[in-house]
C-alpha cells in the first residue's frame, strides 16, 4: 500500500503551524522533528523563572524590562541576537542593585564593592558581577564597537542570562535579608 501526498503534507502543514504558534507566542519551546523541544537547558530556565519571580516586586521594573528583552532576543529561532542577550541581562543585573542598593552607588560595581566592602558577600563572588559587566563591555558586539574580548555564541549567552539570573536573585535575598539580633 502506498503512502499518498497528502499523508504527507498534512502532517507537514501541522508541523510547520505548531512552530509558528510558538514562535508568534515567543514561547521557550519550539516544535521539529515530531517532538516539542525546550530552547536553551533545563538549568538555565529554573534560574530564570526564579529570577522571574523577584521580578515581580514593583522597585524592578526596569529590571524586569531588560529581562524581558534578553529572554526574548535569546528565544528568538529565526534571528536570536546573542550580543544583545548578554547586553540586557547585565542590564538587568544592574537596574537590580541600583533599585535594591541606591546608597551604594550608581553602578553595579559600586555596588559589588560597597557588598563586598561590608561583608554582605565575599570578595570573589563579588568579582563575579564586575567579570560579568566586563563581557557585557568588552565583548565582540556586545557593548562597545571594536572590542576583542570575545563572541557572545548561543552558549556564552545562555551562561551568562544563567549567571544574570542568579546574581539577580542574590541581590534580592541580600536587600530582603531579616537583621541578625544578639540575643
């Protein structure tokens, strides 16, 4: 018995229809091959829904903005814009501290140092926010023109909206963090 063309393209057209729905609903997922995928890993979306969620407090808004504009740079399957990824999601990080930490200064790492100078974190995971905002600056497209400091490839911009992610919750914890008492 012989397959007919139409067999065929019925199940095609459905393909190519579930993968547009999930591209117009700019959803983590997409469709090939018979099987719904995850874009970008497990990890990584566990990070960002837990980001997700401090960003809901009103004072990050702005946040939550640039958040928003690097998930959806990332997840974009006809022309993700990886540079653009890193670039918002250290955004982000940053509007984070300046809304949670606005004594300690205007930039992210006036931040880092004035957390790491008071012993809220130690020093080298404070160097973590400022290594991050230098990609985010150095990197090939990423901040500036001209700079050598690397490719922001699909990998690079996945770890660093995982890394953005997770400094992001940490800032929250710190801000939102109940005083020690003596006794």
């Amino acid at each position: 018995m012989g397959t007919s063309s139409s067999s065929i393209i019925v199940p095609s057209y459905i393909a190519k229809e579930l993968q547009l729905i999930f591209l117009e609903e700019n959803l983590a997922f997409e469709f090939a091959d018979g099987m719904v995928r995850r874009r970008g890993r497990r990890n990584t979306a566990e990070k960002i829904a837990r980001a997700e969620l401090v960003l809901s407090d009103p004072r990050l808004s702005l946040a939550r903005g640039h958040i928003t504009k690097a998930l959806k740079y990332f997840r974009d399957v006809t022309a993700p814009d990886y540079e653009n990824v890193v670039k918002e999601a250290v955004c982000a990080v940053e509007a984070t501290a300046r809304a949670l930490f606005p004594e300690s200064g205007k930039t992210l790492g006036d931040v880092a140092n004035s957390l790491a100078s008071s012993g809220d974190v130690p020093a080298a995971i404070a160097k973590t926010f400022h290594n991050l905002y230098a990609f985010r600056s150095g990197g090939e497209g990423v901040g500036h023109g001209g700079a050598t400091g690397g490719k922001a490839t699909k990998e690079i911009a996945e770890y660093c909206l995982g890394v953005a992610a997770c400094q992001i919750a940490l800032l929250f914890d710190l801000a939102s963090a109940e005083p020690e008492y003596p006794f």
